[in-house]
C-alpha cells in the first residue's frame, strides 16, 4: 500500500495531475487496453474519494508511476516538479 499526500503547490493540485495522467492514454499508444482501463478506473475511483492523502495498492501505485514517469508535460516549473516529487517518492 502506498499513500500519497494529495497537496497544492502554486495553482497545482496533485488531484489534478494524477486525473490528467491517468485519464488520458499513454503517449504514442494505440490506446488504453481493457485491463488498463479497469486499473485506471479503480485510481480515479479512489482519486475521487481521497481527501488529503490517496491510499494505493501497490499494482496500481506502480501503474501510476510508471504513466507519470513517461508523461510528456509541456511545462516545466518548480511547483509542477513539487507535485510530481510528491507522486513519485509517496509517504509509504
């Protein structure tokens, strides 16, 4: 189980980013499979109903990591690396 603090920093929310990078297929796919889908699904899900800190099995953490690791963000800025620190080096 890993917790990540769902924090602010400037005009970027965790809740945000986490959405944004879940939500959409990873780049230059064909697409999100089934089995993904349901995995990405079970994140929004306890996205949505996390307050303060989102509580991930570990399987889904590591999908999370691994889509945040490869997303191509097309800014580049210290409260948007604040964010992305915190999803990457989670609490537990």
């Amino acid at each position: 189980m890993k917790t990540i603090d769902l924090k602010e920093a400037g005009q970027i929310k965790t809740k945000d980013i986490i959405a944004l990078v879940i939500g959409n297929a990873p780049p230059g796919s064909a697409g999100v499979r089934p089995a993904e889908m349901r995995q990405r699904v079970r994140i929004l899900d306890a996205l949505e109903g996390a307050n303060g800190e989102l509580k991930l099995e570990d399987a889904d953490y590591g999908l999370l990591k691994t889509t945040v690791e490869q997303f191509p963000f097309a800014v580049a800025n210290k409260d948007l690396l604040a964010v992305l620190d915190g999803i990457l080096e989670p609490k537990s």
